[in-house]
C-alpha cells in the first residue's frame, strides 16, 4: 500500500476550496468541521485549514503536520471526495492519538452518510 502524499492527494486551488464550502456537506467533531464533497473526484483529496484563533504559527503547523500525518496513514478510510478539515479552538491541545481517534470518528460516519 502507498502511504506517501503526493500533490493530486491535496487541494491547492482557492477554487477548490471555495467550490468546497459551497456545495460540500459537514461534520461536525468537538476539535473539528469536516466539509467533504464527492463531485466527480476519484480520490480523496485533503485541505487543511487552521485559522489565527487556534494559535501561533507554530502552533497551526503543527496541528496541520498532525492532521496530514493522519490523512496519510488512513487515506484507505476516506471515500472518493474532496475533504477539508478546519481545525476549531482546543485542536492544538489534542495529541497526535486524541486527533486520530476523533477524526476516525467522523470518517466513519461519513462513510455511513454515503
């Protein structure tokens, strides 16, 4: 199995983002709103959005590098969409564990949604 994250895993248009939150669904977790759509996409693909509210910079590197980490470990979890995944106030207290099991969470319920 490939475990790498190349670019076609990620969303790096503002286009992508805003047809996004346009027309995507979400989910909501305690640290964090998952907006996915499943438009015509045959894989799933990531963006990660930490606002100034979550912290420092460093901090809001880090919760992304967790988050990536998580999406590249588990990319066999997700269903063929687009997904953002935007952090809320609290996510970068969360360990790398507290993150996969929440975000585990809402991946499955997502997966029953479809």
């Amino acid at each position: 199995m490939d475990n790498s994250l190349r670019g076609e895993d990620k969303l790096l248009k503002r286009r992508d983002y805003e047809h996004l939150s346009a027309s995507g669904k979400k989910f909501h977790t305690p640290h964090f709103i998952v907006v996915w759509s499943e438009d015509g996409v045959g894989r799933a693909r990531i963006g990660i959005t930490v606002s100034r509210r979550v912290g420092n910079a460093v901090t809001r590197n880090r919760v992304k590098r967790l988050v990536r980490e998580y999406f590249r470990l588990h990319k066999h979890c997700f269903i063929a969409a687009d997904f953002n995944i935007i952090a809320k106030r609290g996510a970068e207290n969360l360990t790398f564990h507290e993150l996969c099991t929440e975000l585990e969470k809402a991946v499955q319920r997502i997966r029953n949604l479809k």
